[in-house]
C-alpha cells in the first residue's frame, strides 16, 4: 500500500491529485467506495504519463453528479445505460467515473447492465482494453493466414501440403474468431462479453477505415505504378 501510495503522490500532478480527493471525498459523504483503474493504473506502474483518471464507484455514479459540479467539476458526458460521467477538472484534468457493472447479451445489442463488485468490473474492462490494437493485430494474423493458403495455391503449388498450408492455417483463423469477437464487443457463446464503450467503442471504425485505406493505396498503386507493387511482392517473396 505504502508503495500505491508513494506512486500516487509522486506521478500525478496537484491538480489530478487534487481531483481525486474531491472524488474520494464525494463518494465517501455518499457512502461509495472508489478505485482508481484502467488506463490510469497502467501508466502509474509503467512509468508513462498519466493524462486521464479512470475512476470505478461501488454504487451509482450518476447520483455523484452535482456534489461534484459544486466541487469544481464540468460535466463533458454522460454514459446512463454505464452510468458513466465524462469530468475535467481544474488544470485541465480528465476524470471518467463509472459505476462498477457487469454486462451481459440476451439479444445481440440488447446489453443488460447490472450493478457489480469491483472484481466483476474489471473482468469487464479486460475484455475492452486495448480494443484498437487487439483488432489490428488478430485481422493481420488472420490475413496471413489467408495468404499462406492463397500463396502455395497460386505460386507454389508443387510445395503444397494440406496440413501446413491449408488445415492449420483454417485453424488457426477459427481459433481466433472468438477473440476477435471480444474485441468488437460481441458476445460469444453466452461469455458475457461487454460492450464497448467510448472510446473503445470507436476501435472497429478506426481498423475498419485503416484497411480501407489500404486496399485504395493498392488499387492507387496497381493502375498508376504497377511496378512498385511488384517490387514489395518480390522483397516480401525472397
């Protein structure tokens, strides 16, 4: 605890520190407990600057509302299905305070929301952290394996084995369907995968405008300068 409490006091400025103790002291006047997590707790131990404060409250978040409105807050957002508040603070401090919930799908997008222990909340965001790069990463391994199959298909089809080049390749894509899944906020198999929420929420837009924007520079490239493309396959083939 003593080391938590050294790392609070020593990376974060005066005016997140001080933002903390107005929530800290809100939430107590109500009877809530709050922890900090998520990104902020990330970068707290890694060494890296921590610009935004997650804050999760054993309780509803929303009823902290105007009691942190008098103690200098401005509310940016609010997330009522999450029972999210988006706040900056003084000194320009940006603090997300949320209920502690877990999420569970009936329907596909039809989330039900229901009040959760600290632990059951961050089970939750394990599954939305790092949304963005989990789905860059799975879709290009997925790809590849794709490639695998196409590549001794169509170049080396004299070297073509079933089980390297087409069983474990195929395996290997369903293997990581779930995963991916996860990533977009889809609930699989009943798991009880949350949604995404901002900004998460926006990942699969951004990897889905990435690629776009790939395959335009490849048909740029094929009908302009067909000879560069050809230069990457051989580099890549070699």
């Amino acid at each position: 605890m003593a080391d938590y409490i050294y790392l609070l006091e020593s990376r974060l400025s005066q005016a997140q520190q001080k933002a903390l103790q107005a929530i800290r002291e809100t939430a107590r006047a109500k009877g809530l407990t709050v922890f900090l997590v998520g990104g902020a707790v990330r970068d707290l131990t890694s060494g890296s600057p921590v610009r935004d404060l997650d804050v999760a409250v054993q309780g509803n978040a929303l009823k902290l509302r105007k009691d942190l409105e008098k103690a200098g807050a401005k509310v940016a957002g609010e997330l009522e299905p999450m029972q999210a508040l988006y706040l900056e603070f003084p000194g320009g401090v940006r603090v997300e305070i949320a209920s502690t919930v877990a999420v569970h799908y009936v329907k596909p997008g039809r989330p039900i929301v229901k009040a959760a222990t600290i632990q059951e909340d961050l089970r939750r965001r394990d599954f939305t952290a790092n949304a963005m790069a989990t789905i860059i990463v799975i879709c290009i391994y997925v790809l590849t394996n794709l490639s695998n199959v196409v590549f001794h298909l169509r170049e080396r089809r004299d070297e073509f084995n079933v089980l390297l080049n087409l069983v474990v390749p195929v395996l290997g894509i369903l293997i990581f369907l779930p995963a991916l899944l996860a990533s977009l906020g889809i609930d699989f198999a009943g798991l009880g995968i949350g949604a995404l929420v901002p900004p998460a929420n926006v990942a699969p837009v951004i990897v889905v405008v990435w690629f776009v924007l790939g395959v335009a520079a490849l048909v740029y490239f094929r009908v302009r300068a067909p000879e560069r493309v050809q230069e990457t396959g051989a580099v890549f083939v070699e």
